[in-house]
C-alpha cells in the first residue's frame, strides 16, 4: 500500500487523526483527548493510525490547528513587529493599529511609520516609493523587533512597493527578517488588510513551532512525509507557506469539518454541523464548499478581511455540564477534553449532555448504569433544551426556507436529533467524529484573486476570463493537479462609486495535489 494522506486535526476537546488511501478510502481513524501538550497528542494520534502501515506507505501529512487563533486569543508567543504603511498623505488620520485591543497592541507593536508611495486601484502608482524613508524605518527596527509587516496602498492590483520596500528592508537588517507583505495575507482593504499582515507577522514564532514540531514528530515515527497545514477556506499551505503565512490557517478547524462531511456522504448542498465537546458549528455547504461569510472578521479583538466559512456557533457540546435546579439549566461551560474523567456514565461526579444523551438512547458508550439516578424529568428537559437550539442554528443558518439535508458530524454528533423542521433528512456517516480530520486529509491546492477591472478597458467577459485564469495559475503553483485544478467561486462585486466601469472580481480555484507533487514542500 502507498500514497497514504494522513489528516490529524487539534481541537479544544480532542486531537482527531484519520488516513486515507490513493482511492479515497478512509483506512484508519484515531480519537482521542486532548492533552496539555498539544504537540504529545499528535505524536499519540500518529503512532495511533500508524500501526498498520510501514513509514514509507504515507506520502503527505495534512494537520489543522488551533495554535495560531489561541495565540492571538492568550496573547502568547507572540513576536514584536515593526509596522510600516506606504500610503502618505491620505492615511495619516489614522495610525496602525487603531481599533487594537491595548494589551495587545502593547505586546506587538514596535516602531511605527507611514510614508509616501502606494498604487491607484487600478495599479497605477500614485506617488513613487520613499526609498529613503524606508530606510530610515529600518534602521528604527534595528534590535528592535521580530519581524516587519508592509502595507501598500491597493497592494493587490500592484504590489511592487511593498515588494521594494521588503528589498530596502532586508538590504539594511538582513536578508532572514521575516517581512509579511500585506497583499499576500489579505484583500482590498488597507486598514484590514494591515491589520493580517500585523497578525501575520506577530505569529513568527508561532507558526515555526508548528511546522518543526511536527516534523518532529514525523521523525520520530520515520515518516518522509510532505507537510501541509490546512487553512481557513479548507484548502492546504505547504510547509513553507505555512512558515511564512500561518495567520492564514486560522479557523481552520470548522471548515476541515464542513469538508469531511461533503467528502463522507457526497453532499454538495447541506447544513452541517459539527458537535464537539464545548461548542457547535453550523455551516452551509454550497457546492461542497463551506459559504464564505461576507463579514469582517475579528481575531482577538482586531478587525481583518480574512475570507472564513460563514458559522454560528453556540456552547453546546458532549461535555458541556447540565445543573438541576440552575438557571440556565444547561452549560454554558463544559468539562472539555475532561469528559472521559468527570462525565457521570465514565464514573465521574459532573452531569454532562452526553450523560444525557446516553440515557435518552440517542448514545450508546460509556457505562448507563452510573448516570441512572439521574431524573428522567431532567433528561427530557435537557433534550428540549438541545432540539430547541439544534432547530434554531438550522433555521439561522440556511439561505432559504427550502428543505436542505443536514450532516452531523463531531464527536458529540449524538446530540442531533433524527427530525429537525425545516431539514429534508439528518445524515449520519460511520467516521462522521473524525470528518475534521478526513477534511484535512482530502484538502486540495488552491488559489485566487482579489483584484479590481475595469470593464470599459477590455469587456466583462475578458476580465472574468482574465481573473479565472489568474486564480487557476496560483492553484497550480500552490501544487494542484493542472489537469483536475477548477474554478470554485467567482464573485463580482460592483463598484459604482469607482470610474471605469468597475468591479472588484474575488475567484477562487482548486483542484487536488498533483503526484508526484509540482512543488514539494521544502524541509
């Protein structure tokens, strides 16, 4: 046996693992608590999957993590950055990092400075690039800071000051400074847009550890594995992008999901969600892809224009605990990855909706017998209390008021009732506790473009063909399969207020890794 992929996913509860061969068959699947040393819980869940198979049998390792989020969220690890924005005169009213949390800001933040330069949105330049200002903020960051991040003025219709400036600034501290380019890590944005390549580059050291702890821990296993971390939009960043761009791995968790579950039962259009031990997700498939949310989104209290799988998320999970008596009756906190400790059916003292789902039968695992004390009154209220909640994230999430089919998928996937209005028929699949890991197992190459056209220059067929093309390249340089890559997504925003006949064109294309890889990830 050969061309194994292995996907390990890391959430607050449990570190999933899950293999899949060269047909798509998922072969092996490990669940297990997380520990306190996440890093050890993935050495369990590789040795786990791993007993059947010899080292040389698995060609890629795909892992999702919540490392880079809870970083940002604790305000650990993170690095001090040197902050540069190429966009004087006009932004000068506002400093980067306005709307920061202080704490925050406090922690990354090193000397700060805008100059003039920056591009017109359709790529013309506006000023030309103050070389020498530059300059004069490298030698400012000198001993100063980790890492620089440089944010040009509609960067991504041209990025060639931002790419100069990181030439002037590696020529005067050297040609390892991490610098993140902010057309590289986000969309048309500036404030936003500065803002991720701010968070990028704070994460340095972050997203290091990651990639070298689980090369690692390959190692340890004898593993010569290509190593792909998962990002947020359910596609793959090779180890070295991962390096070099691990804000962009954020919130990958739920969409990891959201992908297994379209891959397990073959659904494209569906609401799923995905029960853990703390919280649940609801999402919406629309083309087996998770539907994007059109809103800003804020990490850790800094607003960005990352593009995340649209969810709603509540507290509710397998282990979130349930009080007679209290008000509310159930949650909203949970005994996490502890539940195999303090849950009542596996001799604990805490009452837990799992210990609830098992006596309503909609479980079966632990022990039933050390939960029968419990009052039966108190189970059907607490089951009310799930149905009402799993009925209200259905209807939130949905598009339409037409049926859809929902998949169940996560560890406390028991807690989905069987009928839910408003949902054609609930989909259940044998590995659907590990569709988090299976996600990033099967998670393909992608690429895009966020670029404003102008119509009038060319047609609106030619600048879609244009942006088509563009999004397709960068999958395929990404590793995709230049015979399978296809276009995902295409959105065509007008914009009115803009000369020319514009529209800001946002595309995506995908397409599963070639093999042998075009571009294996470099060690």
């Amino acid at each position: 046996m050969s061309r194994l992929r292995i996907g390990i996913d890391v959430g607050g509860t449990s570190t999933d693992a899950a293999v899949v061969d060269g047909a798509g068959q998922v072969v092996a699947t490990h669940k297990a608590a997380t520990t306190p040393d996440v890093l050890e819980g993935i050495r369990t869940a590789l040795a786990a999957v791993l007993r059947p198979f010899a080292p040389g049998d698995v060609e890629q390792v795909m892992l999702g993590t919540t490392h880079p989020v809870n970083a940002i969220i604790g305000r650990s690890g993170l690095a001090r950055v040197g902050i540069m924005r190429i966009a004087a005169p006009a932004t000068l009213s506002i400093e980067p990092l306005a709307g920061w949390p202080k704490d925050l800001a406090a922690i990354v933040s090193g000397p700060r400075e805008i100059i003039r330069g920056g591009h017109e949105f359709d790529g013309t330049e506006i000023v030309p690039l103050d070389e020498d200002a530059v300059s004069a903020f490298a030698r400012a960051c000198r001993n100063r800071v980790d890492a620089i991040a440089i944010t040009g003025a509609t960067s991504p219709s041209n990025p060639d000051h931002e790419i100069r400036a990181a030439q002037i600034v590696r020529d005067v501290l050297g040609p390892d400074t991490p610098v993140t380019l902010g057309h590289e890590v986000g969309g048309l944005g500036l404030l936003e847009r500065e803002n991720s390549a701010t968070l990028n580059a704070a994460l340095t050291f972050i997203g290091r550890g990651v990639v070298a702890a689980l090369e690692a821990a390959l190692l340890h296993h004898n593993l010569d594995a290509d190593i792909y971390l998962t990002q947020n939009d359910g596609t793959l960043l090779s180890a070295v992008e991962a390096n070099l761009r691990p804000i962009l791995t954020i919130g990958s968790g739920p969409t990891n999901s959201m992908r297994g579950a379209a891959f397990l039962t073959g659904l494209t259009d569906a609401v799923v969600m995905d029960v853990g031990g703390t919280s649940t997700d609801a999402g919406l498939l629309v083309d087996g892809f998770p539907r994007t949310s059109a809103m800003a989104v804020e990490i850790g209290g800094v607003r960005t224009n990352y593009r995340v799988p649209d969810l709603i998320s509540i507290g509710m999970g397998g282990g979130t605990i349930v009080r007679p008596g209290a008000d509310p009756l159930v949650g909203p906190d949970s005994v996490g990855y502890r539940l195999h400790e303090e849950a009542l059916m596996f001799g604990g003292d805490t009452l837990t909706l799992s210990d609830v789902s098992v006596l309503a039968g909609r479980a079966t695992f632990g022990d039933p017998t050390r939960a029968e004390g419990t009052n039966p009154a108190l189970v059907r209220r607490a089951l009310a209390w799930v149905d009402e909640r799993v009925q209200q994230l259905a209807e939130r999430i949905k598009a339409a008021r037409a049926e859809l089919p929902l998949i169940a998928v996560g560890g406390g996937a028991h807690l989905i009732p069987g009928i839910i209005p408003g949902i054609s028929e609930v989909v259940r699949h044998e590995h659907a506790a590990v569709a988090n890991a299976i996600g990033a197992a099967i998670a393909e190459a992608s690429g895009s473009v966020d670029r404003m056209f102008q119509y009038d220059k060319s047609s609106r067929q030619a600048c879609l063909a244009a942006a088509k093309e563009l999004a397709t390249e960068a999958a395929i340089r990404a590793g995709a399969d230049p015979a399978l890559v296809r276009v995902t997504t295409v959105d065509e925003i007008p914009m009115s207020y803009m000369p020319g006949n514009c529209a800001r064109l946002v595309v995506r294309a995908a397409g599963p890794l070639a093999h042998p890889p075009l571009n294996p990830p470099e060690r």
